[in-house]
C-alpha cells in the first residue's frame, strides 16, 4: 500500500501519548476509531486502550500489556516502539492526519467494491448507485462498524442509556417530541431507527396531524426533512402558519386579514424564516431517490432530526413488481434507511375503504393498504379517527335522501369548531396499544391536547410571538426543496 495512505509514526505518537496521559483518552476514544490505525497491532492497542476504559481500569503499559496477553495478541517489539515514541502535546493535527488516510484507505476500498458490484453481481444500475451511496454515506460519518458487537461492547452501551435515562429523571420523552403530551407519555416519543406509520381514511387529518408535530419540532430548533408527494411545499407553510398564528386556513389562503393577524403573520413568517425545514415537493419518488436525496440532506444538516414521507402509497416502485411487492419493497427500504441514520421516519399511508360498511369505523392493522409488509416493519402504527367525519356525512345523506323523497329534513347534527379525535395505537414494538384522546381545531387544521393539557397548549400559542421577537428580519429562509 502507498506510504501516503498510513502514517506509522504518526500512529506510535499517538498511541504513546495516551500512555504517558491517560486522562486524554476519553475525548480522543470519540475522534478515533480502531480501524482507523493502519497496523493490526496498532489497532489491538486501541482496542484495549477502549477495554480498558469501559472497565475504568488504569490505561498504562502494565494493563494494556494484560488486557493483550489475554487476547492472545500481545506484540514487544511493537509496544517497545511505542514506548520509546516522543510523545506529542497537540494531538490535534496527528488526529487529523490518521482520519484522513483512514478516510482515503475506506475510499480505495470502496472503488474495490464499486468494481465488483458493478462487474461480478447481478444488480441493475439503480442497485449499484443505491449501494455505493450507502457505503460513501457509511464512510463519511464514520460509521462502519464489525459485524458483530461483542457482549462487553452491548453491556457497556446499554449500561450508558441508562445512565443517561436516570440523568433525565422522571422524564417521559426518550424519543423524538410528538407533540402531545398524552402521546408522549404512550410512546416515550418517536425513537431513533425507528419506523412509524400514521394512517387514515381521507379527510381525518393524517398531514394535518404530523404537520403538527413538525411545527412543534421547529419551533424547538430542531430539523425536519418533509418528502410531500401529495401537495406542493407552499400549501404545506400556511398550514403551519395557520397553526402557529391562529388564524384560519381559509382566511391565510384569500389574504382576508385584520391588522392584527396581519402583524401576528409577519412575525411567525419571520421565525419561519429560521426555520430548519427541508422540503421536497416533487410528486414522483421511489425508494432509492428517497434513500438518495435523504442520504445526502442528513449529510449536509446532521442537526436534521426526523422525515416524514406524505404518502406511502404514492411513492413508486423500482421495476415491474406486482404491487404489493413494491410497497413491500419500500416499507423495508424505509425502516433500514431509519436505522441506518439513526432517525425516526414517519410515513402516512391511506386505509382500505371496506371498513366503511363496519358499524364501528375505527380502524385497525388489517385496514391499512397492502398491510401486510407495512405491519411488519412499522415499529409504531398510529390511526387517526374522528367520529365527527362520519356523524356529518351521514347528515348529509339523510338530507339528500329527504329531498330526494320530498320529505322535511331536520337538521340532527351541528357542526363544531373543535371535534374530538383519538389516535390509536395500533402496533407498539416497545410500548402499549391504546388510544389518545385530542382535540382538532377544523378552521386551523390544529390538533392539540384534550381538555387536561390544551390550556397549556393555547398558551403556548398564544405567547409564542414573544418568543420570535429576538429573532432577526434577515434570518435567511431554511424551507427549500431539494433537487
């Protein structure tokens, strides 16, 4: 291999200076990888470096040379020139140099198995690039891992969640903020990796649900990554609008304002403004364009840290698979693409229309379109319903039928501004089924929390243009689409 791909003295100074100061070791362990270090028995010295602090034991030459001896892979010669390396004070820029050459040796790696996958397998073009994509994506957060993980490695990370849980307290939220407390308290919120399906008849509010949770996320600094496929992104922002200013959809939509709702829309587009939201519009997308765009927009914005994807169904398929082979295809597509960022993905997804001629219309896994795969690979699958969509349209029926047979209607059914809604918890892999009870706000296309917590709710929003007053006119606008 070419001397410009590793750097052995670089690799003994390193490893020498944290022998001679231990206690650098532990912000050093989170820069450095194993795999990083060219030579085998460099990489056995870091890793027992990393034993060894799992273990809080001394990091010197006497535990090291043990914790080697037991792996059957202790090496003299090569710790005797570790020993009698200079150590350095700033080991910043020999970090850095180690992490580059990794990075290039991983890159001549992959130019290997770009070869072969392009050559030697039976894989389309779209396979190939998906493929590549994955392992650039792998190498650039540094992310490649074993195979396996080993007992003490597992024992270690799981005994760290719960440290870092007992350091939160009586908090419920593990996860990624729903947005609603009630919800929260069932789901611990969104986790990362995993896969949520929100799914509805048309008309119950599935987007209007998730979009309000996406402006909870955001007005928390946090970043969504939004893939519309059903509307275009400038409909997806007066929705938000509408939730954060109050003022109904319709009346956003004709631009019929009074003086305060204009002032109220200026400063929520001004927070907007600051916004970390990402938005793709485009109508047509399949599972490897999704992987792709998403790939690379995690990449740029690591501070991304959900997607949604409206709707399932829409999305295409890659090939001429039956159908159902394809939503297959792109329920597990997502779920792995979930776990491979290390983000939780929503997907909504429409609901076969038979449980209309049910009695009680409240849905259930079997209702969900080409469930089958969908139902395996969703961790949480939440139903939207609200019995106030039916009540109204068999209101109307009974109305048509009366005029239709000349009889007097009267009227049964009053429309209401705020309608109860539940959201069912269908599937939980880690957590209870049940249901949550929520309010939606019809002209603001607002769902928030039923009566015990939707006073703080409203007071949340009606306080939150105080909140936005620091925020500067020339914040530059963070909704984009990507191309």
């Amino acid at each position: 291999m070419q001397d410009n791909l590793y750097n052995l003295a670089f690799e003994r100074s390193i490893l020498s200076s944290i022998i001679f100061e231990p206690q650098q070791f532990d912000e050093l362990s989170s820069i450095l990888k194993k795999d990083d270090f060219y030579l085998p028995a460099h990489q056995d010295i870091f890793h027992a470096m990393t034993l060894l602090l799992r273990k809080d034991a001394p990091i010197d030459e006497e535990f090291i040379k043990k914790e080697l001896m037991k792996m059957k892979k202790f090496d003299e010669r090569v710790m005797l020139e570790i020993l009698s390396a200079n150590p350095i004070a700033n080991t910043k820029a020999y970090v850095a140099e180690i992490k580059d050459k990794s990075l290039k040796r991983h890159l001549l790696t992959l130019t290997t198995e770009i070869k072969r996958v392009t050559i030697e397998e039976d894989f389309s073009s779209a396979e190939v690039i998906d493929i590549v994509e994955k392992k650039l994506y792998e190498i650039t957060q540094n992310s490649q891992t074993s195979d396996f993980k080993d007992s003490p490695k597992m024992t270690y990370d799981t005994m760290e969640y719960i440290k870092e849980m007992k350091a939160r307290g009586n908090s419920v939220l593990v996860g990624v903020d729903t947005g609603y407390h009630e919800l929260n308290k069932m789901t611990t919120g969104f986790g990362k990796g995993d896969l949520i399906i929100i799914a509805a008849r048309p008309a119950m509010g599935k987007t209007s649900f998730v979009l309000n949770t996406v402006n909870s996320l955001i007005l928390q600094g946090k970043g969504v990554a939004f893939f519309s496929l059903e509307m275009p992104a400038e409909q997806l922002m007066l929705r938000l609008l509408s939730i954060q200013t109050s003022i109904p959809l319709q009346q956003l939509r004709l631009g019929d304002m009074n003086d305060d709702q204009w002032s109220n829309l200026s400063i929520a587009i001004n927070r907007m403004n600051g916004a970390k939201l990402y938005v793709d519009d485009h109508g047509s997308l399949n599972i490897n364009q999704l992987r792709s765009k998403l790939r690379k927009l995690k990449n740029q914005h690591p501070e991304i840290e959900i997607a949604v994807i409206d709707y399932l169904q829409i999305m295409q398929g890659v090939g001429n698979q039956d159908r159902h082979l394809q939503v297959s295809e792109i329920s597990r597509g997502l779920k792995m693409l979930a776990r491979e960022l290390g983000m939780p993905i929503v997907a909504l997804s429409q609901l076969n229309r038979g449980l209309e001629s049910r009695n009680d219309k409240r849905p259930m896994l079997s209702d969900i379109r080409e469930s089958g795969s969908i139902e395996q690979d969703a961790d949480i699958i939440l139903f939207v319903y609200r019995d106030d969509v039916y009540l109204y349209k068999e209101e109307k029926e009974r109305e048509k039928a009366s005029k239709a047979e000349g009889r007097e209607f009267t009227a049964t059914y009053q429309e209401k501004e705020e309608e109860e809604a539940e959201i069912i918890i269908g599937k939980q892999r880690n957590g209870p089924t049940g249901h949550v009870k929520l309010l939606f706000q019809k002209k603001l296309t607002r769902f928030v929390d039923a009566p015990s917590y939707a006073k703080g709710v409203q007071t949340i929003y009606e306080n939150i243009d105080t909140k936005s007053a620091n925020m500067g006119l020339n914040d530059s606008i963070s909704l984009s689409t990507i191309f």
